[in-house]
C-alpha cells in the first residue's frame, strides 16, 4: 500500500534531505540563493542513478526492448548539446517573443498572461467567463450591466465552476462572494458597475482586504502583478557585451535536439521512427521558485524527441505516454500519488493534437498535483520553425515508404517528420522519489525511513561488524571490499564501525539503503552474518560467502 503522500510533513522531508547529504541550499554560507539547490553526496547518487535510469532505459534498450506500435523495436539515439546556442534557435522556437512581454502569473494555476491582453482573454477565450455570464439575467433596458441571479450562480458554482475556475472566488466560497455582489450589482441601479467590476468581484473573496483584483482566464485565481517577463538568462559570449554578443542559456533541453536532427539522420544509420535523447541543465528565470527543487531557476531535463511519419504520429503519442507513467512506476512511484493528465482540448498549443502530464502528488501539492514530465504530440511545429528561421531544409526521405518500384524497392517519400516529446524533470523525479520514499513508523527504533527502489538508492548496502574487536572489523573490511568489487558501478557499498549498531542501521535507514549485513559473533563460529532488510526491519542468517549472491538478487541486478 503505498502513503498518501499528503500526510507526508515537508519539513520533516528537507530536514532529511540536508541532514543526510542529499540536496542543500546552493551557497549556503552567503545566505542561499533563490532558485538554486546544490546536491549532497547521496542526493548527486540518487540524481545519477535516475539520469541512468532514464537513459538505460530510454536510448540504451528502449521501452525496455518492447516493440512501439509499428511492430518493430523501439530505436533511440543519445545526444548532448550546448546550454548556449544560436540566439536565433530561440528566435524560431518561440521562446524569445513568447516571454519578453508584461506577463501576470496566476497565482493558483502557474498560468501566464499578457498583461495588454488579459480582458480580451477573459472575454474571448476564457470558458469559465462564457460560462459563467450566461447565468447572469440580460440588463435591464436601457442599461448595460446584466443583473445578478443569485440562485443560478450559486448553482453553477456548485456544479460547472468546480470544472471550469476551482480558484475563482464563487466557487471557493459562493454564499460570501454572493451576499457581495448582491449588494453592489443589484442594490445600486443608478450607478452599476461595469462588467469588468462584476468579473474582479466574482474572482475576489475578502473584497474589503484585498481590493478588486484580476481574475486568471484559466482557473480564476487572482494574477499576480505586471512584470516585464523574461523567461531565459542572458548572457554575453564574447569581449564586447553588446545586443550582437547577447546569448541565452537555454531554457529547454529540447531544442538542441531539433537543431541537430539533419546531422543525426545524416551521420547515423538510423532511420524512421527513431528518437533522439538529450540531458541537461535548463534554467528558466521563474519568477517564483518555490517548493524546494520543484520549482528551480536551474534543474535538469531528460527530454526525448521522437521522430515519425505524420499517419503513425497519434499512434506513438499514445504508445510514449503510456510507456513514461509504466516507467515512473516502475522505478518507485505508484499508487493513487501517480496520475496521468490528458490535457483538455483548449488547453493544447494550436499545433498539438495531444498533450499528457504524469502527475505526483507532492505533499506541498496535495491535495492536487504537481507535473514531473510532459508528453506532447508537437506536429512538425519545431522543424517547420527551424526551417523557416535557418533556410535549412530539414526534412526526411524515408526509403521504407512509396510505392513499390519494380526492382522490388521502394520508391521512398520525402516528408517532415512529426514529434512526440516526453519531457521529464529530473529534479523533479528525484524529490518526487524521495517524498514517496519518506516513511514514517513510531514503532520502528529508526523511526523514518526512505523506501528507495534498489536501482534508485544511492548506496546498495552497508556492512558493519558488531564491536570493533575480536576480528569483526577484519572480515568486514574483507567483505566490504568483495562486494564493492561487484556492485560499485551501481553507487556503492558502504562500511560503518562508529556508534552502536542502532545508530548505524538508522542512518543507512535515513539514506534509503536496503540492506546492512552485520558480521558478529555467529560470523566467527559458523560463518554467517546477520542480513537486515530497511522495509521490514527483519533480519536473516546469510552464508558468508553467499551475501554477494544474495544481494545481487535482491536488488535485481
Ligand atoms: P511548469 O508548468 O511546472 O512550469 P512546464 O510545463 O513549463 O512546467 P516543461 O517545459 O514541459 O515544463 O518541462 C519539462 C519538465 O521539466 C517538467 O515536467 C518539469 O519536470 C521540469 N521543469 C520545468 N520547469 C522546471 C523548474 N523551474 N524547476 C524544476 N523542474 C522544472
């Protein structure tokens, strides 16, 4: 059964965290800054043994040699491109205009808004408002401001607005935000307000506290202020720090991928459909980091980008999507903590027929989600783009299409490819395994506890001898050597003498390891030792010169 990771304390999680070496606030001695997390030693093992995860699993033997939806093996190719690229690649991907405007974040949703646009959003494009104004009674004649019913707005706050804006102040608390706008829609005819002021009312609960405020089109939460928004850090590369020598770092792993498709499919054998995979640092200037490493201003990416003809391209979207939640689950994560999101059809891009998230519901998120990847059908949006800005052609001929010629070959078909892009975070992935891992149990000498899936658990196993004489420490030295012949390619075996075997054993509890073998006095008399399971606390006889063996299948590898 897996914790309802809502019930999980936070605090108690990053105390954890920095008291054991996994993540500690970056320059910590000149009072930290926002946004950047630096990783201890356990947590670099953890992030590393994730990243290989993902890359053993992604490009190394993919889908874990299952076939994709065409029948055949699934078949990735790894990449490592620049964090600084041509300024005009972010010119094409959208990602230059797209933040250099006045945005308002929403507070509720994450959602941004041009802060010039936000009315004809609201009225245009917001479902919430369409829906909501329909409930309203038409203005009186002679008047612009529809009147007010009380009763079929609290009824759509009760049903409709639930779906439509949780955030919205009528639906959080309908009967305040009612008696409200009774008052001064209904009890003032000679000077009503206009429609804007209804709509700042229907989104703002303790109107005498905070004032009217701006509802977000999406979820009706209030917008944060105006701020002249640039998403992507600049830099200068070169002597001179001039608009010419300007460069950003970049803010997606993504687009180093696209850039380079043409010299992939050009120097590899690969061919149609075939992903490339890429790992890196993004950064993103967020204007409120928050939430430990869930929101950082540099994080790591592992983003693939799956190429394919456009006819098969819905067929893969599902088939990737389907593969990353099985693949997060494997690792670790499952139960009801783990969710799939098909985005709603006004949430997609115009170019996209599919997004999915995979959710983790974070103890900070809980009850709701927070994103840990996304999986998005983007049509041929980015080579289009990158063709158009570069003058490059970057399109595909395929051999294994067109029609059969009469030597028995196919005439081939020259088309632009389209992508699927599962996207992961792996700071996110990391503190998400770590949150589900937390346990807590009173009962237990060691009273918290990480339940790390083997492959993921920066350290394999600890060895301890009991007391620090009669020859223990000798054939623990000896047996922590043999096994970290065998299993340091995986993170590592530790050995600990210090502190009492409770101590010891609650530390590698603390770090997730799974197993601690105790060499005692039955090691010197018959030559086992004690094995001690972290989930179970339960403990073994092992043969001695069988505890590679045993570990070896316990952890699956
Ligand atoms: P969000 O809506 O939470 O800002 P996003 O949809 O912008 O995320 P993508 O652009 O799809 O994120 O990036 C892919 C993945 O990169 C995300 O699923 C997440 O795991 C990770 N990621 C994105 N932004 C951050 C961040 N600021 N800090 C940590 N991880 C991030």
């Amino acid at each position: 059964m897996t914790q309802d990771s809502s019930k999980k304390p936070m605090d108690a999680i990053m105390a954890l965290c920095k008291r054991r070496g996994f993540i500690y606030q970056a320059s910590e001695i000149y009072g930290g800054i926002n946004g950047f997390w630096d990783y201890g030693p356990m947590g670099a093992q953890l992030k590393k043994n994730l990243r290989d995860a993902w890359w053993q699993d992604m490009i190394l033997r993919p889908c874990w040699g299952r076939n994709g939806p065409n029948g055949k093996p699934v078949r990735n190719v790894g990449l490592e491109t620049c964090i600084i690229q041509h300024p005009k690649v972010w010119e094409a991907s959208g990602h230059l205009a797209g933040f250099a405007d006045p945005m308002r974040k929403c507070a509720g949703c994450g959602h941004f808004v041009r802060a010039d646009q936000l009315w004809d959003t609201i009225v245009t494009a917001s479902e919430w408002f369409a829906s909501v104004i329909q409930e309203f009674d038409p203005a009186p004649e002679g008047t612009q401001t529809p009147r007010l019913n009380a009763e079929r707005l609290m009824k759509w706050a009760r049903t409709k607005g639930k779906r439509l804006a949780p955030n919205l102040a009528l639906v959080r608390n309908p009967e305040v935000t009612l008696s409200w706008l009774v008052t001064r829609v209904n009890g003032q005819p000679e000077s009503p307000p206009e429609i804007i002021e209804i709509v700042r009312h229907l989104a703002t609960e303790q109107l005498n506290v905070t004032g009217l405020q701006d509802p977000c089109p999406r979820c009706g939460a209030v917008l944060g202020e105006p701020a002249p928004f640039k998403l992507m850090f600049e830099t200068f590369a070169g002597l001179t720090q001039t608009e010419d020598n300007k460069v950003y770092l970049r803010p997606e792993t993504a687009q180093g991928v696209f850039v380079q498709f043409k010299n992939v499919a050009d120097t590899t054998r690969i061919k149609m459909p075939f992903g490339i995979g890429n790992t890196g640092r993004s950064f993103r200037n967020e204007i409120t980091p928050r939430n430990f490493t869930f929101r950082s201003r540099e994080f790591e990416q592992a983003e693939l980008e799956f190429f394919c003809h456009p006819d098969e391209s819905l067929d893969w979207y599902k088939f990737w999507r389907d593969f990353r939640m099985e693949w997060w689950k494997e690792i670790g994560l499952a139960g009801e903590n783990l969710i799939l999101r098909e985005h709603e059809k006004d949430e997609l891009s115009h170019y996209s027929q599919g997004t999915s998230d995979v959710e983790y519901r974070f103890p900070f998120t809980s009850p709701g989600f927070g994103e840990l990847e996304g999986i998005a059908h983007r049509g041929n949006y980015d080579l289009t783009q990158h063709q158009k800005v570069s003058g490059a052609k970057l399109d595909f001929f395929d051999t294994d299409r067109g029609e059969i010629l009469p030597n028995g070959g196919k005439k081939g078909e020259r088309y632009l490819p389209h992508c699927i892009e599962p996207a992961a975070g792996l700071d996110r992935g990391a503190l998400a395994l770590i949150c589900e891992g937390y346990t807590r149990d009173d009962s237990r000498a060691s009273p918290e506890f990480l339940k790390l899936h083997p492959r993921i658990a920066p350290v394999k196993a600890a060895v301890f001898p009991l007391v620090a004489k009669d020859g223990m420490p000798e054939v623990a030295e000896k047996l922590h050597a043999e096994l970290s012949d065998k299993f340091w390619k995986l993170g590592g075996v530790e050995m600990d003498e210090k502190q009492s075997i409770g101590k010891r054993y609650a530390r590698m509890d603390e770090i997730g390891t799974p197993f601690c073998i105790t060499i005692d006095g039955d090691t010197m008399a018959v030559q086992t030792v004690t094995v001690r399971d972290r989930d179970t606390a339960t403990q073994q006889k092992v043969s001695l010169d069988k505890v590679g063996a045993f570990l070896s299948e316990k952890l699956g590898v």
